[in-house]
C-alpha cells in the first residue's frame, strides 16, 4: 500500500473511532443528566430505602396488680435469637454457624429454613427466646461471622403468684395465624414473630388496654442488610397497668384453704360487687404457657380428671341443691300465699299424686315456718311451697337475683348456668313441663344449673337490701348496679334470719361451723346437690367412688349484724354442704374480715387504707 493510501485510512479509522466516542461520551452525559435531574429524586428515595431499614418496637405489657399495688402479672428481660431475613443467602449461611455454635434442634432449624423462605421486609425471624446469659454471650463473640444475626432484648410474661391466680390473670401466647387473618392488618405487631396478647382471663378481656401501641426505629444498615447503627427512635407507649379488686393475700388463704380438693370460692363485697377473691383448684402455671407450653406438661393437664384447665368460678355449673332454697322462699313471700308466720307440717314424704317427694330427714322435721325451714333446710316446705305457687314465679325471682345469665365479668368461657321453665324446656328439648319437676326445681335440683359466680352474685343481692349489684374486677370501673329488686324489705329479712340460725342455731344445719365473736358472725345456707342419683337413700359418700359423691355447697355472708363481704363455696364431690363447704367459708369469711381491718403494710406506712 503506498504510503499516501495508507494516511487516507488511517484517518478515516480515527474519525470513526473519534464519532463513537463522542456518541458515547454524549449518550452517558445524557444518562448522567437523566439519573441526576431528571429522575434523581425518585432514586434517592429509593437508595435511602436500601440504607434505612424502618423497625417496629414491641410495647412493655401493663403491668395486673392487686388492690394495694401488689403485681400480679409482670415482664421480665427475654434474650431473643433473631435472624434477618430479608438476604437470604447471609441468613443461611447464618443459620448454619449457629446450629454448630448453640446448638440447634431440627425442628428449629427446619422452622427457621421455612421462616426465611417467606420472610418479608421489615420483619425478623425469631430462632429462640429465653436464651441464658452463656449463649447471649457466645453468639455475641461470633458476631462478625453471623452477617444476619441480632440479640435482641425483648420481655416476657412472670406471673409471680402462679398457679393460685391462673384462673382470673389468665396468660398470653404468639399470636395465631387465625387471629393475624382476623385483625386484618388492623395491628401491625400481630405479624412479628414474637409478640405476643392474652389468651384467657383479664390478660385476654382486657388485651386491648393492656397491649400498648408500637413503637418504631430507624436502622442503617449496610450492603448485606445488617444493622449498623440506629439512627431515630419513637419510643413504644406502654400499656396500661391494672389495678384489680382482688386481694392477693385473700387469694392465696383461699387456694391453701382449699388444698388439694377440687372446687372454687368467690369472695364478694356485697355493697359495690368488687370481687375480693376468685380461685378455681386445681389450677396450671401460666408461666409454662407464657413460655411455651411443653407437650407432656399440655397432656398432664388434659388427663387430670379434676379440670385443672376449667375456671370454675365462671364456668364451672353445677345443681344448687338447697342453697337455692332463699329463691323458692322468696317466691312464695312474693306470692302473698305465705307469710314469715305460715307454717308447713314435714312428715318427712312430699306425695303429688302417687309419687313420693323424700326429705333428707325421713322421719321429718314437724310444723315449720319459712326461716326454720331454712335453718334446718327442710326439704317436704319448700315442695309444698312450690306446687302451690308453680314454677313461674320461682323461675322469675331467679333471674330477679342474677341466676341464668353471664355475670358481666367478661371473661372467657363464663357459662350463663339454666333457669328451668315450661318456655325453656319447650325451646330446649321440645317437649312439655310436668309438676314433678316443679317440685325438684324447688331445692336446686332437676335441671337448674348455676356457677360460684352466680351464687355470690345471688347472695350479695339478698343481704344488701335488693341493690341489683353486679360482680366487677376493675378498681378504676364504677358499680355495676341495675337499680333495687322489687322485693319487700321484711321478705328479705325472713331469709336473713333463715340464714342466720342456719350457723348460729342449735338447729342450724351448718351449727359446726359457728364463730362466736360478734364481729365475725356468719350466716349462710348449706347445700348438697345430686351428681347421680342414689339407690340407697342416705348413702354413706365416702363408701362410693369421688366422682360419683355430691357436690359440696355453702354461700355465707359477714358480718350478720352489718354484711359486708359475702361468698360462694363449693367442694365438687365433697359429700355435704355442712361437712365440707361450710368449714371452708367460715375460715375464708374470717379471713376477709381480718384483712379488710388491716391493708398490707408498705400500703399503711404511705398512708392508704382499705
């Protein structure tokens, strides 16, 4: 090629050469241009997502508290295992390092794997709670090797008087698939793994006021999305703390009174429905739940034959037996066809047409009024007392003194108890009423049902004058009144002096059980209610199997002089209301008393009182 060809082309490559670079050059000041004024805003927010990582902060738990102050339910430091999710690749290679360093289970590195295939933004896997200060420690040494990693201080639930408040305080528990789906995205913390809300008892009733609102941080983090500094916080608001009627002392006096039977008692002021003591035995830990209710702990409480899951105070109904004897009397004062002087001879044998009505007294008690019938529980008074009146009125002055409905407590489970009638039984069963249960429904028996809380409910009701007072758990809540029953002051008093020669008579059925102190005297009525019934009349309890022996009843109230505080007892399959239930009152009612004069000590020094 000669030499002046050879510039030609030369030159020409290099015009080439030289327009695509400037097209280039052109074509990247104009990418430049767009990134950075065009669409530079947009792209900053963006970065600034990848580098700040926003992060929900779980709220302390309010605190459930006695009457005077003493905690109930409490939060304790919890040391949580937490793997972030959102690099995938890092939280495995994580995940792998600490199954060698902690070490890990199957079943937590299984649940793990399946966490961080759906792991979503902003939402950390938790791997384990309750970690012990060792291995806090030791993943904190091999931090820098666990990209994904964080120890993160959260709480957890202490219920420090266990089980002799697990009934009432309840326990909380992980938010379920079923209750994130129903919240409806309504309460972001319901989708962290480790938050947690009452599942039973004040902790559930009152979840709402004691949850709190979320709080929220923001972290940087760096190119493989592990934290590297906080940058802002806003402070989660705890929730409320609440301060219960209960009072804790009271409480546990009547779980050790009650030992190792199977029962409930509940103590009531009779003037504002403050529920002094509410306890249900056998009982569970709500600790074990709060952590994580282990298997064989799960199955023990299923097997055991004597309900330790079932808050019997509330759900637990049973036949009243002759404590429902007050209702039927005061159906028949109401009725105007008796009178505190009217009189009924006891043969010891009821007969409506051919069928014999047995008294638990054979050989019978004689001509009585309405308050020794009370007194000495005659049962032949009150089937009299019944047929002439009919089961209506009895049925209306039940419901009058808070039989067959919910207490309004709001706790889980309450079951309403059953007030026989002809309308029920047509509703229920669909057949029609016959007088022979009329006549059984006079002495709690047939199908009335009622719960401890009822009882008391009943109870306060009839010595505080007839005030429509409701049960109520809150200090902070008002009364809970439905106006006065429309009774007549002197009917009520013939059911008091029915009851109180009940503990304090010669002839009184619960005579045993007499405190002879002015300021402790107790009145009350026995009960003793049918599990089956029995083909020996008068059948020795303790020579038949425990689930077939009668429950157990005794309601009291004290001070006879002035009631103030009134209580419901009963020993399921206790044998007898005189034997079994009325020691237990009385200790419980004497308890009550004693404490009421005398409020904690830390409370005195600050100057409050009861």
């Amino acid at each position: 090629m000669r030499p002046h060809d050879l510039q030609r082309l030369i030159t020409r490559r290099a015009l080439i050469f030289g327009g695509v670079q400037v097209a280039a050059g052109a074509a990247l000041t104009a990418r430049l241009f767009s990134l950075q004024f065009i669409h530079g805003k947009e792209l900053s927010t963006q970065a600034e997502g990848n580098r700040i990582k926003l992060q929900l902060m779980i709220p302390p738990r309010g605190i459930i508290a006695d009457r005077y102050g003493v905690e109930l339910a409490m939060n304790h430091v919890n040391y949580r295992l937490m793997l972030e999710g959102e690099n995938r690749a890092s939280a495995r290679a994580s995940l792998r390092i600490l199954a060698e360093l902690m070490p890990l289970s199957e079943a937590e590195i299984r649940a793990t794997t399946e966490a961080i295939r759906r792991a979503r933004v902003g939402i950390p896997i938790l791997i384990r709670d309750h970690l012990s200060w060792k291995d806090v420690a030791r993943v904190q040494y091999h931090l820098p090797e666990l990209p994904a990693v964080v120890i993160d201080e959260g709480q957890w639930r202490h219920y420090p008087f266990a089980d002799h408040a697990s009934h009432l305080i309840g326990y909380v528990g992980r938010v379920s698939p079923e209750e994130v789906e129903k919240n409806n995205d309504q309460e972001p913390l319901f989708k962290l793994p480790d938050m947690k809300i009452g599942k039973n008892g004040v902790e559930q009733h009152y979840d709402d006021r004691l949850r709190g609102k979320a709080g929220m941080r923001q972290i940087e983090v760096n190119a493989q999305g592990s934290p590297v500094r906080e940058l802002a916080r806003e402070n989660a608001t705890p929730g409320e703390a609440l301060p219960l009627t209960i009072d804790s002392r009271l409480q546990e006096f009547c779980v050790e009174r009650l030992g190792a039977e199977s029962g409930s008692i509940v103590v009531m002021h009779v003037e504002t429905g403050e529920i002094l003591a509410l306890v249900s035995v056998p009982a569970f830990d709500p600790n074990e739940f709060s952590k994580g209710i282990p298997a064989g702990y799960w199955k023990e409480l299923n097997a055991n034959k004597k309900a330790p899951l079932l808050n019997k105070a509330i759900a637990g109904q049973y036949p009243p037996g002759s404590t429902f004897k007050m209702i039927t009397g005061l159906a028949g004062l109401k009725s105007g066809k008796y009178t505190a002087n009217s009189r009924v001879h006891c043969s010891g044998t009821f007969h409506l047409g051919n069928h014999p009505f047995s008294c638990w007294k054979t050989d019978g008690h004689g001509s009585l009024t309405m308050a020794q019938a009370l007194e000495q529980s005659c049962d032949v008074f009150f089937y009299t007392v019944a047929h002439d009146i009919g089961i209506e009125g009895i049925a209306a002055m039940s419901r009058e003194f808070g039989l067959g409905e919910n207490s309004g407590l709001g706790l889980r489970g309450e079951q309403s108890g059953i007030v026989p009638s002809p309308e029920w039984k047509q509703k229920a069963r669909g057949t029609s009423w016959n007088p022979g249960e009329t006549i059984n429904s006079a002495i709690g028996q047939g199908d009335t049902l009622t719960t401890p809380i009822q009882l008391a409910t009943m109870l306060a009701r009839m010595v505080n004058g007839g005030k429509k007072i409701k049960p109520r758990l809150l200090v902070d809540e008002p009364n809970k009144e439905e106006g006065f029953i429309d009774i007549p002051a002197e009917d009520l008093a013939i059911i008091l002096d029915g009851m109180d020669r009940v503990t304090n008579s010669p002839y009184g059925t619960a005579r045993g059980s007499m405190i002879k102190e002015e300021a402790y005297k107790f009145g009350g009525k026995t009960g003793t209610s049918q599990v089956r019934k029995l083909r020996v009349h008068g059948q020795n309890q303790n020579l038949i199997p425990w689930e077939f022996r009668h429950h157990a009843w005794f309601v009291g109230y004290a001070p006879v002089a002035k009631p103030s505080i009134c209580c419901s007892v009963i020993i399921e399959h206790g044998g007898g209301g005189a034997s079994a239930a009325a020691p237990v009152a009385r200790d419980v009612l004497r308890k009550a008393l004693e404490l009421m004069e005398t409020p904690p000590v830390s409370l005195l020094s600050k100057g409050n009182s009861a």
